[in-house]
C-alpha cells in the first residue's frame, strides 16, 4: 500500500470557531476541502507518531465519506492508531470519554452538533486533546496557520475499510479498532451514579420522556434508561441517528424541540422530559409545565451535587461561561467555594478541570458538565437530574421554585438573529464597542450601567489572555445585557444578546421571562438598531 503525498493549496476559510470547523457540507465536498484540513491537525500535532487517535462523528450525512478518508490519512500520517466507533457513531462526550480511559493522545469529533444536517446542511469536525477536551486555542490557532501555507497532504493509496464490525485490523502500519460507541461511556456513567437508585425511579410510577431528536444519543439513551435503568420501552423516542435527523434541528430548546415540550406542557405530561443535541454533549431539561432554564440548571445540579456518589465529597469550585447567569456563583458562594468566568465554548473550562479548580461547569446554551470528562454531557446532566429527583421525591418545579426562594431567580433569556448579513452582524458589534466609554455610569430605562466593557479573559493556569469574548453591559442591582457574534454558525452573521436579571422577592418570580427582561430588552434593540437595520421585528430564536 502506497503513501501518496498529494498537491494541493490552502484554503482561506479553515479557521476553527467555537467547536470546531463548521461549514456547509457541499463546502467540504469540494476536492482537497476535508484532507487539507485533517492534514492541517496533524501538522499542528507534531508528536503523534505510533500514538492513538480516537475517531467517531454525530453520523450526520458525509460522516461515513469522511471517516474513511480520515483513516487512510492517519495512516500515511504515522498513526500507531486509531480507534472508530462502530459505523462510525460517538458522542462527543464518548469521544472524550474514551480519549481519557484509553489514554489515547487525542480525538477527531465529526459534528455540527445542533445544526442540521443532510447534503444541503451542515457538517463540522474538530481536534481534541489527550485530556479529552477540545484543542486550546493555542492548538487551534496553530491549526488554522497550517492551513494557510499548506502544499500537500498524505494519505495512504487503499480501498474502504469496514467499519460496521467490531475488532482490530491493520491498515498500512497502523492498527485499527472498531469498538461499541457506547459501552466505555455507559461504564462511566454507571461509575458516577447511584443506578441502584435511578432504577427504583424509573421502575416506579415516575414516568420520563426522552428525545434523541433522531440524533447520536439515540443509542446511548436506549442502553442507559431502558436497557441499564429498566425505564419502559417508549421512554426514549426518535431514538435511530439518521444522516439528516429527519430533515429537523437537532437543537434542544423550546423552538426545535418542540413535539418534547408539547407533550411536558400537556393534560398528562410525564413528570420529565430531556432532549440532547446532534452531537449529545447538549441537555434540556423539562418537568410537567415546566421548562428550566439551563443557567438555572447548572445552579440546581450545583446545590444538590452531594446527593451523586461521585460528588458526595463536594465541589472544588464551579465555572460558567461569561454569557451564563450569576445563577451559580451565588450557589458556590453559598457552598464556599470558588466560582470562575470564562468566555463562551467548553475549551476555556478545560484549564480549570485539569488543575482541580473545579468539579461542575455550564453555559446557557444547554452545555452542563463536570470533571469526569473535558466536554459538556447531555445524558450525564439528565442522570444528574434524575439523581436529584430521586433523592429529593420532588417534581422538577418544586425543586427548581425552591431554589429560586433560596437562592433567588436570574430571570434570563437569549435573544438570536441568525443569518444577517455578516457586514451587519460586525456593523452592531463596532457600534455598540465605540459606544462603550459612554454607556458606563450612564442610566438607561432607569437602570444604572455600572461598567461597560469589552470581556477578555486571563487564563488562571496558563496565563494566556482571550480578547473580544463579548460586550457587557453590567448594571449596578446586577443585572446583565452582553451581545456577542456566534461562532459557530455556517451561514451569515448571528447576533446573540443574552438578557439577565436577579428577582430576589419570592412573589415576583413566577413572571414570564419575557416580561420580567422586558425593558433590558428593548435596551438591547436600541442599541443594536436591529429593527432598523435588519427589518427584524422578533428573534429568530428565544431560549
Ligand atoms: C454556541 C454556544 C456555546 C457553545 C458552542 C458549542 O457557540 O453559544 O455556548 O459552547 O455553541 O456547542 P456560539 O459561538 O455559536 O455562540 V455545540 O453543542 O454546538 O458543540
Ligand atoms: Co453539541
């Protein structure tokens, strides 16, 4: 078999965003488009020769197309290794997961996560680390740079190699292993919680409703809640990964998870209902009529977190995304333990992890997670929740209402514009930047901007300094309005302006988001003009 070094020449658009490099399949189908960018992470991964690579993707259309090519590339690029789940399936919370329990030296994760999939759609890939977690942006930006000055890639001159069975092979000199995508992370999970407990939950009255939404939990939710936890047959539904999730968003939220949420806001709603996302790393959490807002999450998950066998010891510290509500940093004040503020994509988390500065972390995007792996976990958050539950005997609104008289309520929304015009989307940003120095001390709908500022984040571990991670707008009773540009999007520009504000007064909690932000968020549409410029009534997306 023949190592073919073959010609090529950069492409200008491989700069990784907030996961990964996202693009429109057809994108990736242009000649050279994947093999460029895979040869790129190998350059950018000058030490892996005779070491393990792990490789697996949502199974979105393209997936099996690029697994292969991938394989040969790995190995014409001195592989010892690499190990593929079976047909070509992983979470990326399995990814990172078996990353970590074989020790393998790093991971390729195929996913647009909650964007669609299908030959019209999207299509994504990204590197992770030996730790488990998505490549720094030290390695990313390395990356993009080979990218820029790249001549040729090298692949290895063979035919397919199946990857439907489980075992080893030989490919060139490397070694191939297809494995059960699930059986490692099933492991860990049972590893991590009390199934004992889950169990009598879920043999019980207690009746759940899971929503693969078509995507790659699917099988790990099948394994987990019905074969593992003996939860009845039906309890996951839309449960087989399809290439384009049939033709839906595998986003889980209220918008594209809708059928989920109509059957926990009907006459008789089970008593809880999760969905994950394209890639499983996603959780939304539902009770009957009742939605938890994913900061609240996080916070909750935090209170109880002595309740799980793995965290009964207690948290080292909690971190969140810049963009996520305060909602936990009163939780870990009241805990005593430290709390973190990191810009928005799980790499900025991993740092903390692996020092031990913290056990739990969370974005508002639906991202919660904790050190067992270096990625936000989808099913572990829904096992997190189920633990709570189960120790507790409350419903979801009992606990989520408790807390909030507790701890009291950051109401919170976000606020998406997807696809303007991308002129626009950095017109917004340049304009709300310059007015920066104005705004702060200035008072708007009578609330008093304390510090406008620019967030740029000083790495506590390695000191490394992330500029331009959103604009804050911090009022002096706490509440928060931050716009930021998506970085993951494929299409256009997203504006995303994230609304917060604390309601200590246990009669004043049970508002409507919407109507409790209301004036942050007509603040927020004078500032951007969105109307204006965009013709935009409404958001795309409200979550
Ligand atoms: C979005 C979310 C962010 C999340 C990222 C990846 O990024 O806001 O919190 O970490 O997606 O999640 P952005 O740049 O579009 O706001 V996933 O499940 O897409 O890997
Ligand atoms: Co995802």
């Amino acid at each position: 078999m023949a190592v073919l070094q073959i010609a090529t020449r950069p492409f200008a658009d491989q700069r990784p965003g907030t996961s990964g490099l996202r693009k429109k399949v057809r994108v990736f189908q242009q000649p050279h488009y994947l093999e460029n960018f895979v040869q790129s992470i190998f350059n950018a991964i000058p030490d892996r020769a005779g070491k393990t690579l792990v490789l697996g993707g949502d199974g979105r259309f393209y997936n099996r197309e690029a697994i292969q090519t991938i394989l040969r590339m790995a190995s014409a690029n001195n592989w010892g290794k690499v190990i593929v789940g079976r047909g070509g399936f992983f979470s990326t919370p399995a990814v990172s997961a078996v990353i970590r329990a074989r020790m393998a030296h790093g991971g390729i994760i195929l996913s647009a996560s909650h964007n669609a999939g299908g030959p019209d759609h999207d299509f994504g890939i990204k590197y992770n680390t030996a730790n488990g977690g998505p490549a720094s942006e030290k390695i990313t930006e390395a990356i993009w740079s080979a990218s820029k000055s790249l001549q040729s890639y090298r692949i290895l001159d063979d035919a397919d190699i199946d990857i439907d069975t489980d075992g080893t092979s030989i490919l060139g000199e490397m070694q191939i292993e297809i494995c059960d995508p699930v059986a490692e992370y099933a492991r860990l999970m049972e590893h991590i919680f009390d199934f004992d407990a889950l169990r009598r939950l879920l043999q019980g009255p207690f009746r759940m409703r899971f929503d693969a939404l078509h995507a790659i939990t699917g099988p790990y939710a099948h394994k987990i809640f019905e074969a593992c936890l003996g939860a009845p047959a039906g309890t996951v539904v839309n449960g087989t990964p399809r290439t384009d999730f049939g033709g839906g968003h595998p986003d889980p939220n209220l918008v594209y998870a809708k059928s989920l949420a109509d059957h926990l806001f009907a006459e008789n709603a089970p008593d809880f209902g999760a969905a994950s996302d394209g890639d499983g790393d996603r959780n939304m959490i539902l009770g009957r009529q009742f939605f938890v807002t994913p900061s609240d999450s996080l916070a909750v998950l935090a209170a109880h977190a002595t309740v799980i066998p793995a965290y009964r010891q207690g948290l080292k510290g909690i971190a969140r995304s810049m963009p996520t509500s305060q909602a936990v940093d009163v939780v870990a004040e009241a805990l005593g333990v430290a709390h973190y503020e990191t810009p928005t994509g799980w790499k900025f988390f991993g740092n903390l992890l692996d020092a031990g500065k913290i056990t739990f972390c969370g974005e508002e995007s639906f991202g919660t997670g904790s050190d067992h792996i270096r990625e936000k976990d989808g099913l572990w958050a829904v096992l997190a929740w189920l633990s709570v539950i189960a120790h507790t005997e409350r419903s979801v609104a009992d606990i989520v209402t408790q807390h909030w008289q507790r701890f009291g309520r950051h109401y919170y929304t976000r606020h998406d514009y997807e696809e303007l015009p991308a002129e626009i989307g950095e017109q917004i940003m340049r304009s709300i930047t310059a007015q920066l120095p104005i705004l702060s001390g200035h008072t708007l709908a009578g609330r008093s901007i304390l510090t406008a500022d620019d967030f740029a984040y000083t790495d506590p571990i390695d000191g490394s300094i992330s500029t331009h991670q959103g604009l804050r707008l911090l009022f002096t009773d706490g509440a928060r309005l931050i716009f930021r540009l998506s970085g993951t999007g494929t299409e256009g520009a997203t504006l995303r302006i994230y609304h917060e504000h604390l309601e200590k007064d246990p009669r004043r909690q049970r508002q409507d988001p919407q109507r409790a932000l209301h004036d942050l968020i007509q603040i927020g549409r004078d500032l951007t003009r969105i109307e204006t410029l965009t013709g935009r009534k409404t958001p795309t997306v409200i979550t």
